[in-house]
C-alpha cells in the first residue's frame, strides 16, 4: 500500500520521467552500466508489469530505481534497435499503460492535485466552470453536449451504467489547449474530429487526461530513444555490457506474432522503400561530380542501403551474417543500387578506380573482395552513415534538407521514422515480398 501521507516534491519523477527531479536523480547516480543488478532485472521486467507492479512506493530509494531502471530501458532499446522498431513500440505501450494506470489510482486515492501538477508542466490544462452554465474561458458549453460526452465515453468502454464511484472518471471536467496535443496529433496518437472543441478549448474527462498524459509521456519516451540511437550512431561505438545484454532481453519480450504480421521484425526489415530515402541518399543515388564520388558512394551510400535493407533489431550489429540468412541480399538487392549510383557517376566511379567495387563490399563488412559470401561477413567493418552534420561540412551540396529533416540527426533515422510514420497512417510501408 502507498504511503501517499509521505509522498515528497521526488515524486513527480515516478509520473514524469523527463521532468526536473528525474534528471537530478540520473545526474546524481552512477552510470548506466554500474547500476546494481536489482534496477538492471527492473527495466527488464518493466515491459511486463502486472498492475500491481505498475505502482512505486513514495520512498526516495523506490523512486530512484523507477527511474534509473527507465533511462536503462530506453538507452538498452536504442542500443540494439532502431526508430519505429517492435522494442521501441514495446517499451512506449508499457510505459503508456504504467502511466495511464499510475494516475488512475492517485485520483482513486485522492491525489489528483499531484497528477495535475505533473501534467501542467507539459499541457496549458483548466477546471471547467460548473454551475448554472458550463464554461470554459469566455465560452459556453450546452449542458446537453456535457452529457453526450459523458455518454459517449461510456460507450467507449462499453459500460451502460455505473456506480458513484466510477460516473466521475467519465464526467467532462477539464480542457486543454487543442495546441498543446501538437505531439500527440503528430504521432496518431489523437484525431483532431474526435476532440469536442470550444474556443481552442479540447473538453475531456479524468479518464481522457489520463490517456492523454499517458500518451504524450510515451511520444517524449520516443524522441529520447531516437536521440540515443543517433548519439550512437555518430560515436561509431558498437554498444556493449549491460546496455546489450537488457536490450537483447527486452527484445526476447516482444511477442512472436508480431514478428511475423508485422513488416518491423526481427532480421531484415524487408525491401528497400526509395520513396522513404532521404533527400541527400536520392541525390547521391543520382550520381555526383569527381570530387564527391568516393565519399557519397563509399561513406554515405553503402552504409544507409545496407543498414536500411537488413535493419539490425533486437541485437548489437557487428556482422551482417547476424541479420540475413542469403547473400542475395547483399548482391542482387543492395550492390546493384550502389553499382548505378557509381556508374551516373560524373566520370564513373569505377572507370578509374576499379578497386573501389571491393571497396564497396569491405565498408559493408566483407573485406575486400568482389564476390561476397555470408563466411566473409566480419572480416571488416560493417560502416554506419555519417549523421547529418558531418555530410553538411563534408558534401554540403547534397545536404538539401526538407520539413522531416529537421525531426533527425541521421538518414537512417529519417527513412526509420518515415516508414514508421507510412505504415501508422495507411501509407503503404508493409512489405508482402519482404
């Protein structure tokens, strides 16, 4: 049982883990890979938690291990996954529903002031003016259209009637700033035509600001990941120890059917999607003048294909033998795409430097020769792309940035979160031939 008579400010790390009072609590600590092993099996266990274990005690030790053990889950996923991936969708549907449930038993227990607070820190959120009339701001809500929403979120959860315990949760007691859900609307994680608006106001009910917070706690939980993920990337590290070893783990956890209904699974990602490209791999694609040749090909090119087309999931890339099962993968899907972008080259890159189509093979791992085979894999490095500042300093006249570019540090996060973003929305990113 909660000790909520001894709940301190710390607290509001247990329902915001980007807040403040999380960050001095990862400051004060000692890193990831030094954590005692009882917070190493929590952020394994966490993406399995029964209701029960969703609840922290208001304790600083038990709230230090909350959220230590968080930071660990997500840096574990980042390390051998990718955006958009099963472990990253994993962790974000746990941490959705710990949150949403976390706030549900505070206000059970009458302490929604400590959820509003948390709340009011990413969301402009105001009381309804319930009276004779139902206001929000300078406007009025038709007591009937009260009522309707009241109905309509009974229905939702399928409840025809309820005790006075329970009628509350569904009762329109709050608005928020149609504005402030930017990144829920971004995400898919809400419809503007299914928010009741008034005045800019969105109206909602306790169970909708639960849902909401829940979900825009698992949106920041994806931008962290993706930011960690493009730090590795850019270190070239190969991560290791502890940060594996969970990942992998959590990765163990994702359920079986998903990797067969779903084209984000273990193993190659499926067929290479153009239309996902970045906008500096389309121009490098389209071939370059002599000066840009060998960086565009060699450094930029052969690494984005080869890590887009295999997509390294659930485990630390070191060999492509890890991830594919055919070589075909490697000569009849990725090599060609590389052969073109060589020969449109201005002259052809292989024309002379014939070397470089070794070259190709040994920046994707295979050492250097011209005819791979999977007992080659390893025999050098597997390369990663250069994030995006180092092609703007190094080939500034392929670095032509859209809109999406400015949500990424790195191409291959750019064509993750692309394809991510097509398949949420209907957009066609499932690969039946994959």
């Amino acid at each position: 049982m909660l000790g909520l008579d001894l709940i301190t400010p710390e607290y509001l790390a247990v329902l915001d883990p980007f807040a403040d009072e999380a960050k001095r609590i990862v400051e004060a600590s000692p890193p990831l890979e030094a954590l005692p092993a009882e917070i190493v099996e929590r952020a394994v266990r966490r993406v399995k938690w029964t209701t029960r274990e969703m609840l922290v005690e208001p304790d600083l030790e038990s709230i230090r291990a909350e959220v230590l053990s968080f930071y660990l889950m997500c840096q574990a996923v980042a390390s051998v996954s990718f955006p958009g991936s099963q472990e990253v969708r994993l962790i974000s549907e746990a941490t959705r529903n710990t949150l949403r449930y976390r706030m549900y038993d505070l206000f059970k227990r009458g302490q929604a002031d400590l959820c509003l607070r948390a709340v009011k820190r990413s969301i402009n959120l105001v009381d309804l003016e319930i009276g004779d009339t139902i206001r929000v701001d300078r406007f009025t809500i038709p007591r009937e259209d009260f009522y309707k929403l009241r109905d309509l979120k009974l229905a939702e959860d399928g409840l025809e009637t309820v005790d006075d315990r329970i009628l509350p949760q569904y009762l329109p007691r709050y608005a928020v700033r149609w504005t402030d859900l930017a990144p829920l609307l971004r995400h898919r994680r809400k419809e503007l035509a299914r928010l009741y608006l008034v005045g800019g106001w969105a109206v909602i009910t306790p169970r909708d600001l639960w849902d909401l917070y829940a979900n825009f706690i698992s949106v920041r939980l994806e931008d962290y990941v993706q930011s960690v993920y493009e730090r590795i990337l850019e270190s070239g590290a190969q991560p290791s120890g502890v940060l594996a070893r969970v990942g992998e783990r959590i990765s163990s956890l994702v359920p079986k059917e998903v990797f067969v209904r779903e084209e984000f699974g273990r193993g190659p990602a499926g067929r290479l999607r153009p239309e996902f490209f970045p906008p500096c791999m389309k121009l490098a694609l389209n071939g370059v003048g002599a000066g840009l040749r060998n960086y565009a090909v060699m450094m930029m090119l052969t690494p984005f294909l080869s890590y887009a087309r295999v997509a390294p999931s659930g485990k630390v890339a070191t060999r492509m033998a890890d991830f594919i099962k055919d070589i075909s993968v490697v000569r009849e899907e990725i090599a060609p795409l590389l052969f073109e972008a060589a020969e449109r080259c201005n002259p052809p890159l292989f024309q002379d430097q014939p070397q470089e189509k070794a070259g190709i093979f040994y920046h994707m791992g295979f050492g250097m020769t011209t005819e791979p085979t999977l007992s080659d894999s390893g025999r050098s490095k597997w390369y990663r792309p250069p994030n995006c500042s180092k092609i703007q300093m190094s080939a500034p006249s392929l670095c032509r940035p859209d809109e999406f570019c400015r949500k990424v540090k790195n191409p291959l996060t750019y064509y993750f979160r692309k394809r991510y973003e097509a398949s949420k929305g209907g957009g066609g990113a499932r690969d039946e031939d994959a």
